[in-house]
C-alpha cells in the first residue's frame, strides 16, 4: 500500500490511485444490456405496449451487434452490464458478447431496483440473475451494478457473501476505492448521472424520459468534457451507455469518435470494470465505510 | 430472395436489404396530421379549450398546405399519415395532400391509443378510420401507423386480416423487415423517437411536452446526424413531422434545408413508405416473429 | 377588400394580409405583466413563499422599467398586457408604462384561466379587469389575451358585448384575421408556444417550469429564425416576453439585440398590436368561424 | 447616504448602489452544501438509497476540496451556506472550508424549507442550524439563505431577532438592498433561478430535477452572460453553485474558467456575502418594505 492509496483510509475518498504502467488515469466503456427488463420491472402491464418492446429489443437485436463491431475496431475491452432476463430472451446475444471477449456482469433478473425490495426479494433478484448468466453464458460474473442505479444498503454485504468483487452504483468518488462491507469489502467502481446515456437520448411516453432527445454531439460533448477532467484529476471515468439507445447509428457514431479519442490517449488506461476492480484490489486499500444517514 | 435479405430469418433484424437502384439507403418524410383528435382522445374536456383546439387546427390549416409546397418543391412525394376524425373535420386538406399525389396512410380515427383500447375498441377505430378516408378522399389505405406510436399485440393481425401491406409503428430495426403476423405477415418499416418532431417542439400546458422548445437548428441537426449515419448502414431513415408543429414557418425552412440535402444524395432512394413496403414485399423476406415478453 | 384578403373566407386563413405602407411582413414586441397573479390564481398558498413572491415582483419593479428603456432605446412601441391586479398592486409601474406611450390591454383580474371559470366568473374576472386599468391608468383597452393563452369559447362574445377589438390568444395563423363572433366579429393576432419566454426560462419548484433554463441566446436564436422565416412568409411576428423573465439583465440585452435586428429590417412593420389590430379592421376581411369539435 | 442609495427608498430597489473603491459592480460565488440534507428532509426514506446517499456525499468528500482548490488559485473568498446536519455528518470539511477563510453562514438545520414549517419548527431549524455551527466550526453566522430558496415572511424576523446581518434568498432586485423588518431592517443579497447549477445538473429519478444534464460549457455561457449584463448595469452577481453538483470535474474546470473571467475583471469587487451585506449595511439605505400579497 503506496501514500496516496493511504489517503483511502479515514472515510475519505483518494483524489486518485496508482494506474497500471504509469498511465494518469483509467477510464472504461460499460454498457447496461436492460433491453425489455428496465421497463417490465414494476410495470408488468408494459408488456402488452408492442412498440415499446421493440423500441427496448432493439439493443439486444441491433445495438449491441454493432457496439461489439465499434468495440473491435477501437480495440476496447468493455463491461456489459446484463439482466438474468436479458439472458434468457436474447442469449445468442450475450453469448456473442461473452465470445467477443468482454466482461458479463450482473444487473439483476428483472432490473430490479433493489431498495424497492424487501431483503429475500433482493437475494433472488441476484441468484435468478447469477443462474441465467451462468446457464447461458456459462458466466460467473466478479462484478454487479444496481438496477436504477440504486444500491441498497444490504447489497454491499449480500455481494460480498458470494464473492463478488466489486460493485459499480455508487457516486461519491473521482476513483474506486474498497468499501468496508463488515470484516470484508468490495471494490467500489463509482459512476455518475452525467456519464450516462438516458438522460440525453431516452423518451418513453408514460414511462420514462424527459420528454426530450438530445443530439450525439451534445451527449458527447458532455462525456468528453468529463473525460478530460477526470484524466486530468487522475480519476477513473467510466461511460455507461444503454444498447437500445446507444446502438442506434448517428449515436453509435459519436461514440466511436469517443472512442477513437480516448484510446488516443497514450496516458489513460482502459480497461473493463473487473480489470480495474482487480487492479484495486491488488493495491491493499484501506476500506472506507459508508455511514447510513441518521434522522 | 437474396443473401442478404435473408440475414432477416432467424428473429434477428438484417442489417440492411437491397434498395432499387442499387441506392445505398432509403429515406421517407411522413408526417401525422393529428390535428385535434391528439389532443381530445381520452380527454374530451380538451375540446373545451379553444386556444389548444387552434393550436391543433394550425396543422391541416397552415401547416399542411405550405409543407405540401415544400415537397413539391423539392420533388418528394410522402407518406400522410391522417385520423379519421381529422379527415372528416378537414377534408379539403386530406383531399389535397391526395390530390398532391402523395400517399394517405392510416392514423386510428380518433387517434386511438392502441393498448388502451379493448380489441372491440381497437377494431372500431379501425373501421372508422378506413370509413372515414374512404368517404373523404377516395382512399383505401395499405399503410398503417399506431397513434402514439403504440401498437398494441392485436394490430398486427387486425391489420393483415383488412388487407393491409405495411405497418409504421415499431423500433427494432434500421431496416423494414416482415413481421410474422399467424401464417401471413405485414412489412414493418420501423420508427424511432428521435426522429419525431414532438419531442424537439410540442408543448401544451397540463397536456404535452417537456415544457422546453428546441430551435429548428437543434431539430435538424438531430434527425440530419440520424440519416448521415443510417446512410453509412444502408437503413432505412423515417422521419415524422406534424403540421402542426413543423408546419410554423421557420421549422419548415429548416426542414426544406434538410429536403434539400436528402434529395441530393444520389445513392439514397427517397419514396413514400407504399412504395419502400411494396420494394420490401418484392424481396420475399422471410418473416420474423415477435414474442411478446413472459413474466 | 381586395383580393388576398378575400383568401381569409371560408373558414382557412390567408397566407397573408396586406400591410402598411407596403410593408412585407408585421412584427411586435408584446409583454405579459403577470407578476404575482400568475402563481397566485388557482394557488393562493402561494401568497405564503416570500421568495417566490418576491421572483414574480422582479418583473414590474426592476423588469419593466428596464424593458421600458430598451423599447424607447429602439424606437419601438409595444402592447402590455396587464392583469387587474398588477395594476392595483404596481400602479406607478402601469401608469409608467401608460406614459412612455405604449398600449395597455387586457390580461384577466388574477391571471384566471378562461377555461376553467364559469361564465359568471369568467364576466367577473373581465369586468374587474376593466375597472382596474380604468381605475389605475384610465385606460379602457381594446385587446385581450388571455391568461395562460387558454380562451374559452365564450370569452370571443363576451369581449367583443364589451367593444374589444382585438383578441391576441389563438394559434391557428401565421397572419390576423377577424374571427367571426355571432354576428360581429373580434380581429384575432395569433400566438404561439416558440414566440413565447416562459417554456425558455421560467422555473419555479413545484409551480411552473422544465427544471430546465436555457441561455438568452438560445431563446433569441429560436425567436430569430421564427422572425426570419415569418417576414418571408408575410406573416405577423408576435413576441411575448414577461418582465420577471426577460426583464432580467442577461435576457434584456439579448432582447436588445433583437430589436435591433427587427426595427432595422425596412420592410417590416413594427407596432403595437392594437395598431395592427385596427389596421386589420380596416381591411374589410370576411370573418372566419371556429367550430368547436364535437366528440 | 448618497443619492443613488436614496433610490431604494419607497419601495422599489435601486437601480445600482456605490461599489468599494469606485468599482462598477460585485460578484460573489456561493456554495451551498447541502449535501445529504436535500434529499433527506420531507422524505426519511431517501436513507434507504444508498446510490443517491453517495450522491449527495460527493459534495463534501470531493466536491469541495475541489472547489476549495480553485478559490485559493483564483484568490477568491467565498460563501458557504451549510446546513447544521452537513456540520454535523462532515465536521472536518465545515472545518476546512473555515480554516480556508471562507466564510460559513446559515442554510437550515436539515435544509427545511421554510414555507412547509410552523413557527415553531422553523425556530428550531434556524436555532439548531445555529447551534451545530458554533459546535462545529466555532462559528456564528451573520448570512442566512432559505434552504429550497423559499423563504416564508416569518423568516426575515426571527433572522433580525437573532441578530443576523443579512438574507439570501430573495429575487426581486439587480442589487443588495435594505429589507425592512418591523422597525429594524437585514441586507438582503438577492438570487435568481439561473443562476444556481441545480437547473443545469441535477438529476435524481423520482427525487429532482429535469431529467436533462447540460454540459458545463452551456450554464457556463448562461452564468458568463448574466455576469456580463449585471456587470454593465452595476449590479451583484451571485452565483450559487453545489458542491455535490459542480464539484464534478469539468463542471469544476468550467467554473474555474469563469472564476478567472470574472477576477480578471478590474471592475468587479469580488467577496464574499458577508463583506458585501456589510458594506450596504455602511451605506444607511431606507429600508423598504415587501408586501405580502392579500387576495
């Protein structure tokens, strides 16, 4: 354990850590595979809305086929974040993910948000979602990112009891660091609203959206603004992006100059989650709780 | 049926289908003359509201006729898709659009959401749609778009079994496709919300809208970036307008610009979307089922 | 009444109307004085937040007379349109507006949307209006918009029983028309939704607003491409702009700017919406009807 | 008091009041540091979250370390409005931020909104907010600001009876003023909605906000325009950013971008609110009253 990890220590976040080969920062392409399960959660009725299935089949389906083609030729490594029930819909999908040599990791059955669950509801969202992964991509997945972006405060620990290594829901860090999870801890990959694609693209009539469409240039715009920053802080920027919104072709485009931009950075390193996570845990931080708020 | 085309069995969408011409891509400007009964199905205390009922009657008004200019202007012929309801409340303007040569499409006839509605209801607005095209401008249509881009599992065959050739409703593709509809099927010429005019311009208080109006400039570089890159893909790029909103004078400036820069795309095939579903049927496309999600 | 008025029959209104002086197109700088009644009426707990009172007060207290200098700076005159209850409650702020020689008009008692009175109330609310304005700035307009651009279908006969000569509250025109009203008829200045600076820049938690708040140059660009696009097409350009709004400075000198660009363009008539108004009158038009629409 | 002051006599603010040292007009930066208080008060069940707890926590972890940076390198001192349960969750940050020579002031105990409370609970939020203050950080405040911005009419006098200098919370002026309360009076600083990075960033599903995320660059140009018109009309540009929001790293390097406008501006007295409440308090300004709306 180097100085500046030590700065992890005493519940405050390092302002950054030691990156592989010297590199100043990392930063890593995720995708979350929610296709029909992001809207189907909760709102089982939104099954019977054939359009709105198809506009979320369009990930598995179109999407992701070419966000694997970007991927190749930019030579990147990604993390898919995929739903047990993605799995079983589309399993050639995420098989052909798997194949292309990327991460699968786990984002629950059904996307459940996971603090609208009662604890044994929570335990089956993640075992249905580990069995799916790994029945159809023979997966076990090291890394788990909250439906919704939601965390509860039982998921760190039911995580850690079967062996996760890290999580990627939490947003109070420019770097990953460990975070206590009683005796143990998980590697904390953060992520923010502003390195997200729904925000900018995502309009569902009655279901989710702004109501607004924002254009490729505008979203990366904003992306690259933070990329910059952060590889200037010495962080660790981590881009989600949602196949059934970021697989559509003029959006595909702009983050393929993204892309082309920051592996164009001799000084960044990129890597999927579970490379990063792996990296972390190896540097013995000193894990940091995080204090449920009292009233 | 080529090689190509047949990359669409299988469930998976192709990545593209032959155009006439060798053309590289295809492109359609279609537009929804929704008019009132957008605003007064399923809140029929709307029509009480004078101001909103004249912001509606501005499309088939002013919009439709100056946008017809602009097509003849730029040699387009298009796809209109009209509700009943507006037909009978406007006919000299649906009987112009079909006097213009362009195609008139199937809108419900009160605008119908089709998920909201029993099939009996689904099946009424059906047959009065057609009844009222009919009695207005002569017309039996063979294309068919949901009314809040909704389609509900029932269309498909509601459709099939009128004779219909093509439904406009879903978003799984960058290419038409045959969607499987029991022994039969309907040429699907897929939509997307980004290349909607409503999201970038529409508002009505306590109705509709983000409640934020994008300039025309914004608009066109959204749908401009969408056909640039379906373009690449050789899809199939559908842009939707509505009169009223893109009929106000300076959203069909920019929207003549765009015309212009479509039509001077020698390798992209622009034709209403009759004639790309009749180009599709020709292909003898394997069908693709769509099955509705389990829970 | 010559010939393109004529157009104005038959219930479609003309592409244009013949202006003064040979004038291609007209153009006016309008100004809706709400202040404090727009958040009150309907919501009289809002008379509770001290800060949200004292955001509506900006308008009259340091908007209008800053707007007030702008207009004198250009040369323009303007319409305000002022609830009953900003007079009594800002009279030297009316009665300074009244001087500097601009057009007062009608905007309610409290801001009262039209459509949601009875006619007993919607007569109060009109009545008072007048005996405000008479009462603070001995002015007996001849205009009306009305609150929140929801005209009811009564509000055209009770107007024009009361001697109005104008209505600037409908949306279904580029140009004026005289809307038929019984046996009479009211002139009517259209509006619309883009020429307006609410969706652009008002935000109040829990009252009003996208969340969202756009830049003074992005407003003037969507209402200068408006302009542009409406003075080809011979049309009447309407701006609304509220003084707790625009009065603001950033907003104000990006106002500026636009007026500049508006009075230097030689073939557009700049005036007062009751000028336009009588201008129109005075052309002869055959009035045109709105059917309410049956369901 | 001099002629210029004397215009804020009788009810309306002035126009400009006398800068120190003959400058033309002010700027301040302002943080409020709400952090998890936000998201807490009026909804317990946020705790739950343990995503949007990190969230808020971003603002007194990074956020403003960060933000402290970026003032000492601009040479810039500051206001933090605190609330006392941030002092009390992240005492060695209120600490620093004092330490930095910052000036702390008053926002609340759990970022209460003033208009939602009884006279009671408000007294008790302004007296623990105090009391957590002056525990922590040693420190009695002389500035106030309205958590929610949303001062109530009750506020104003139980800040003077506390011996408060000065309020932030209001929108009705271009420049600070005397705010009459009972026989004694508060400087009041004024704010504006667009002014303020909540509009601009802030998202929380369910929780806040538009559902849109602009770049930096864009509420930067928003801020640099405001800064540059309130400039030329010698007024006090208070700017109010979130630690939790712009302590984001681009948002952060966008900041600083127009940190160094500002103070490069030799025109423009930088400072904190406290020093400016104290120099109007110099000035002897008639207070005036504000009036509650009576309906």
């Amino acid at each position: 354990m180097n100085d500046r990890a030590a700065a992890a220590t005493g519940g405050v976040p390092a302002d950054s850590v030691p990156w592989p080969g010297g590199a100043r920062s990392a930063a890593a392409f995720t995708f979350d595979v929610d296709a029909e399960s992001a809207v189907l959660w909760g709102s089982p009725g939104t099954a019977d809305r054939m359009s709105v299935v198809s506009h979320q089949a369009y990930g598995p389906l179109v999407g992701v086929p070419r966000l694997l083609d970007l991927l190749e030729r930019h030579g990147i490594r990604s993390t898919f974040f995929v739903p047990g029930y993605t799995a079983h819909r589309y399993p050639d999908t995420v098989r052909r993910i798997a194949d292309a040599g990327h991460e699968i990791a786990h984002h629950g059955y059904l996307h459940e948000q996971p603090t609208a669950l009662t604890e044994a509801e929570e335990v089956e969202a993640i075992e249905r979602g580990l069995a799916a992964l790994q029945e159809v991509a023979g997966v076990r997945p090291v890394g788990y990112r909250a439906p919704m972006w939601d965390l509860s405060w039982r998921t760190p620990a039911l995580l850690a009891e079967r062996g996760f290594l890290y999580d990627s829901s939490l947003m109070d860090a420019d770097t990953p660091y460990e975070l206590a999870v009683g005796d143990t801890s998980l590697v904390e990959i953060p992520i923010q609203w502003a390195l997200d694609d729904w925000e900018q693209y995502c309009f569902l009539p009655d279901i989710t959206g702004s109501g607004l469409i924002e254009t490729p240039a505008k979203a990366v715009e904003l992306w690259r603004a933070e990329f910059s920053a952060l590889r200037d802080a010495g962080g660790c920027w981590v881009l989600t992006n949602h196949p059934f919104l970021s697989g559509r072709p003029s959006r595909a485009a702009a983050l393929s100059d993204l892309m082309a931009e920051v592996v164009a950075c001799d000084d960044v390193w990129v890597a999927p989650l579970g490379e990063i996570a792996a990296h972390v845990r190896g540097l013995g931080l000193t894990p940091r709780s995080i204090e449920k708020p009292a009233l």
